[in-house]
C-alpha cells in the first residue's frame, strides 16, 4: 500500500490529480514463497499516463 501512495502523490505533483493507485492480493499460491501474501499494484494508466 505505501508504494500506491507514493506513486499517486508522484503523479499528483505532476498536474495528473486522476491518477489512481490501490494494491490487490494476487490469488494464485505459489509453492516457493509459502504462506505469505503476495499484492500487485493496480493503477488507471493508460498507454502510461493517468487520465487528465
């Protein structure tokens, strides 16, 4: 969650007050990592810029 935060204040000082991004657990269990969560960071990019 802190790097969502970090990456929307990034795109929020940079004149893009749309930009959003929220972090989603990552349902597949993977073997080797064990019983730790694993999140993604989701964002509303598009082509690599936030809606203006």
């Amino acid at each position: 969650m802190a790097l969502a935060v970090r990456l929307e204040r990034y795109w929020h000082e940079r004149g893009y007050p749309a930009a959003r991004f929220w972090a989603e657990p990552i349902e597949e269990r993977f073997g080797k990592i064990g019983t730790s969560e694993i999140y993604r960071i989701k964002s509303n990019l598009l082509n690599g810029l936030p809606p203006r």
